[in-house]
C-alpha cells in the first residue's frame, strides 16, 4: 500500500492543472477558425460533456480509492479483458499527452537559445522529463506540493489577464455569432472536449490521497468548476480583444490578446503558458505511472513494475519505465495523428467508466460502498456512452483505426499472458450470475471491496472485529421457535468454547425465563456466562421470517449471542455497548435484511461505522 500523503489542495491542483495546457493557450485560435466566436459556446459544451464522466470517476474513486484509476475501475466491474484495454490505454493515452506538453516546454525553453534548430526543443523536453521523473520517484508528497504552487501561479496570473483584458471586449467582435452554424459549434466541442480529459487524471493516484471519500470528489469538483470558469472567461475575453483576423488560426491567441490589453505584462503569459506546460506534465507523469503499477499487482503486468521503493514509498519501477516511454516519444514522434489517436483512446476510456458505474450499481455488490453517489445514474452514464459515440466519428478515420489497431494488441496481450494468470471474478460476472441464480458462491470481489472500505475509511479492527471475522453465523430461512434457535445455537457454540451442547442450550433457556433478551422489536441479544477463563465468542443470526420469543413481542429477526467467561465481564459490556451501536446506525435493519448470505451479515457488522475503542489484541478468544 502506498502512503497517503495527498491532500485536498494537492488532488484540486492536480485535477486543475492537468486541464490547463494547450487548450487554452494554443487551441482557441485554431477552433476559432472552424466555429467563429461561438467557439466561446463550444468551450462550454464541452465541460458540459465531462459531468457524466466527472460524476461516475467521483463514484468509482471514492468506493474504490486505488491506484491504476480507470484501470482498476474497468477491471473490477468489466473484467480481466476489459482491464488489460483500460490499463494500457490510460497509461499510454496520458504518458503521451504529457510528453507533447513536455514538447511545450521544450519549444518555450528554445527561446532562450536561438538560431539553434528544432533539436533545442527536444534536448529542453528530454531534460524536463528527466527532472519530473525524479521529482516524482523521490516523493509523491513533494510533487502534489510542488503541483499545487505551480497551479496557484498559474490561476493568478489567468485572473489578471481576464480582469485587465474584461473592459476591451469590443461586441462587434461577436458578430455574426456562429457563422459557420451550430454543427461546428458542436463539432469544435468535440476538438476541445480533450482539452478537459486531464481532470480524472487524479483518480490515478486515489490510493495516495488522504481521507479520499471527501478529498477526491471535492477536489475534482472545485477544479472542474474553476478551470471550467476560467476556459470559458479566457476564450470569451480572447474573441472580444481581437479582431477575427488577428485570433484565426493563431497558435498564441491568449499571448497575442494579452500584448494588446496589458502591454509589457503581457509577458507574464509565456510565464503562465510554461507553468501550465509543466503542471500537465507533472501531473501526467505522476499519475500515468500507477497504470502499470495496478497492473503488475493485478498479475497484467511484470511482477517487478508493482515494486516500491523502500526509503521515498514510490513506485520507482513503474515511474522510471514510464518517463522512459515519455522520453522516446519526445524522441522520435511528433505526428498529430498520434495525438489524435491518444484523445480517440481516452474517449473510449470515459466510456468505459460510465459504463462501469452502471455495472457496479447494478452488480448487486453488498460492499460496493462509494462515500459519493453520482445522481440521475444511469441515465445520465447511458446519455454520456452516446454522446462520446457521436465524438468519436469526429476524430478521423487514422486514429479509429489506429485505435483499432491498439484493442487488437491488448487483446493478443491478454491471450498470450493474462488470461492463464488472472481468475477473478468482475463485478459483471456477479451481476449476471444474480439474475441466473440466487447462490453465488465466489465472494473475491466482495472481500475485496470490504477491504478497500476498511483502508477507505483508516479502520483499524477491534477485538471486536476480530470475533465477528471469525464466528459463526446461522442464517434460518422459515419461522422458529425460541427453543429451536437456542437449540440451534448451542449446537453451533458448544464446540467453540468447550461446553456441552445440552449444557449450553439449558444456560439460554435460563437466561431467558430470568428475563427477556429482546431488548427492542425485532433484536434479542441472549448472553451467558460459562466456566473457564478468558472465554468470549460470538454468534450472529438471522431469522428472516422471525424468531417467536414471546407473544408479547413481534417476531425476532436480529439476534446476537454472546457467550463469555466471569474475567471477561468488561469486554461483555464493551460488546453489548458495541451491539448497541451497530443496530442504531441509519439503514442497518434494510442492510442486514438485504445481504444475500451469511458472509453477507458479517461484512454488514465489519463495516459498520462506529467508533472503534481498542486495538486489536494478539490474545486469541474462543
């Protein structure tokens, strides 16, 4: 498990970070030419287009906060197939949109050298790789800080631009509106809508973020609506400073408008243009390497890529191939189609992700438990799968097919390696199986995901716990008697504990005829105490038709029996004090009545969200 060292600041900056880059310094010039100043619209349309995607990464990442992202998320609900695709495209699809936004850097930083060549900028690239990659490898803490100053620099200079260039909008400058009509305003929507991908990179590093149920989704919420904001106010402000024929077709329509706006200043853009170069690529780089780590864990991958390093907690493997990968591609490729093809793959991932969150609502999974649940799912899931469909036709016939090219190599990659490692069961295996049978016996999935809650949530078993991960449980299907279930009980315990069945079942008679152990509708909590020393166990029941301890009260349904020695009179109340805790909590009677099987109803008690009160003892009760 890597260390959390990820704060709220750290995921907002790099969600924020990842978005601004070539979007909006080099691409509004170029989507002005095909949409005129609805372009503005455009923009906005396509940060309408990623609240799907944003909802159900928000959902996946806070029920599954593990690193690989899309990866793991594909994986767990789709399967092993589906994981192979999802893991090698997320990488490869950010290792490369970082690495054009290390070119960025590289063409910046050939300002300082010139009359040099092209070769400058590749030499100014490769360096820059170098240096994250070390960043990176040394500390996750130090570059989600590093990130985050880098982000605020960014913003703060963005804001000056949209303050100081707001009163030299000229209105005729919008006029006529969308001149070649609203089809490009959506088609340019689609060119852009890329330019948004960067803000579910952070879902990559889930397993790294503090408290990742409130930081994830608030985080990539708060980047969403700013960089959102600021796309929007940017390019309105751009289109109103410069006239058509200064902004169409221009590579550099924010510096352009901003010489015009703020004279002299204005170089702080190419300031604001190289800080937003690198935060793309830092972020790229430090989430595009938990792609092979996840998968390696996973057994997709090499063993060794899951490796960490023992002194700085990162995975040096994985970061180190991959800024490896990053630096060939600043090498040897510069051709657009492959761009092209990276957003073609990371459209198909948002797919993906919509329709694992479908899957796993639909699952039927007890322990898929998201501390965010993405609203109107799954309309809103099936609406996003549609219209990325649409987007898709919009990138080119090179990069479908170049696409194509790519499934079919995970696919030979998944025959060849994964399928003759990987027996693991998806969330829609468990779905289908649900429909064709009421039995399910494999339960891989559901303790895993109660494993994740529990790391979620920083869970630290209890004694308590530890009993109810060991104990019995009897889950009765008809109506029964009192006498019956004590019979039934003592017949399950007596081994246990070392006392005779008839002995056992005559001490919960007595304690009942004492007085009643139906301490509110529905819950008995029978206890006793036995010979011996340290002596404590457990037994849950479920009762689904009821247990009959008396006339006067309904039916049992709930019961926990308790069974402990004399010296263990204290942890007998802590116990009771803990029972008590767990049937108040909103929604447990409609859990424990749900869950589909007796490992069902101990997951229900070992996730519940009370206050645990000790750590776990080595001393082994029974």
């Amino acid at each position: 498990m890597l260390k959390r060292q990820l704060g709220l600041l750290d995921v907002f900056s790099i969600a924020a970070g990842a978005m601004i880059s070539s979007g909006l310094f080099v691409l509004p010039g170029i989507a002005f030419t095909m949409a005129g100043p609805a372009v503005v619209l455009s923009y906005l349309l396509a940060g309408l287009l990623m609240v799907p995607s944003i909802l159900a990464k928000a959902e996946l990442a806070t029920a599954m906060p593990k690193s690989g992202g899309t990866y793991f998320f594909v994986e767990r609900s789709l399967g092993p197939l589906a994981g192979t695709f999802a893991g090698f495209a997320n990488w490869i699809s950010i290792a490369l949109k970082s690495a054009f936004a290390l070119v960025g850097i590289g063409a910046l930083g050939a300002l300082l050298f010139p009359g040099q060549g092209y070769w400058i900028v590749k030499v100014v690239a490769l360096c820059a790789c170098a240096f994250f990659g070390l960043l990176n490898g040394i500390s996750v803490k130090g570059s989600g800080r590093f990130q985050s100053v880098l982000v605020m620099g960014l913003l703060t200079i963005l804001t000056a631009y949209v303050v100081a260039s707001m009163s030299s909008v000229k209105p005729i400058h919008y006029q006529p509106f969308a001149p070649h009509g609203f089809q490009a305003v959506f088609a340019v929507a689609g060119m852009v809508f890329v330019s948004y991908g960067g803000l579910t990179k952070v879902a990559s590093v889930a397993e790294e973020v503090h408290n990742p149920g409130r930081n994830i989704p608030l985080g990539m919420f708060l980047a969403y609506g700013v960089v959102n904001a600021f796309y929007v106010l940017a390019v309105f402000v751009t289109v109103g400073v410069l006239r058509p024929e200064q902004l169409a077709g221009s590579l550099t329509p924010i510096a352009a408008a901003a010489e015009l706006t703020m004279g002299k200043a204005a170089a702080v853009l190419h300031v604001a243009a190289l800080l937003a170069f690198v935060t793309t690529a830092n972020a790229g780089m430090l989430s595009a390497a938990r792609s092979p780590m996840a998968m390696s864990r996973d057994g997709l991958l090499l063993e060794r890529f899951s490796r960490t390093n023992k002194r700085f907690g990162t995975p040096h493997v994985a970061i180190t191939f991959t800024c490896a990968f990053m630096m060939l591609c600043i090498a040897f490729l510069s051709i657009q189609d492959l761009v092209k093809t990276a957003s073609t793959i990371m459209i198909v991932m948002f797919m993906l992700v919509n329709l694992a969150v479908i899957i796993m609502r639909q699952s039927g999974l007890q322990n898929y438990r998201p501390t965010f649940r993405a609203p109107l799912c799954p309309w809103l899931q099936i609406a996003g799968i549609v219209a990325y469909g649409f987007l898709l036709f919009e990138m080119g016939a090179i990069p479908l097919l170049l696409t194509g090219a790519f499934t079919l190599a995970t696919c030979v990659w998944y025959l060849l390696y994964v399928r003759q490692r990987i027996d693991r069961e998806s969330a829609f295996v468990f779905f289908v199986k649900r429909i064709v049978s009421k039995q399910i016996g494999e339960r891989g999935l559901e303790n895993e995901l109660r494993a994740i809650a529990l790391e979620r949530d920083g869970v630290e078993s209890d004694r308590f716990d530890e009993l109810i991960k060991e104990c019995e449980i009897l889950d009765i299907e008809g109506a029964i008697s009192a006498k019956e279930l004590f019979s039934r009980a003592a017949a399950a315990l007596a081994p246990r504990i070392g006392v005779e069945e008839r002995n056992l079942e005559e001490m919960f008679l007595a304690r009942e005829r004492e007085s009643s152990t139906v301490l509110e509708p529905g819950l008995a909590i029978p206890h006793v105490i036995v010979p011996g020393q340290h002596v404590f166990d457990v037994l849950l029941v479920r009762c689904r038709e009821g247990a009959m301890f008396s006339e006067l009260n309904p039916p049992v349904t709930t019961v926990f029996f308790l069974i402990g020695s004399s010296d263990e009179r204290n942890f007998h109340l802590t116990a009771l004090m803990t029972i008590a805790h767990i049937v108040q909590e909103p929604g447990f009677q409609e859990r424990w009545q749900k869950a589909p099987s007796a490992e069902g109803l101990r997951d229900v008690i070992l996730l519940s969200n009370r206050v645990r009160l000790e750590k776990t003892s080595s001393r082994k009760y029974h």
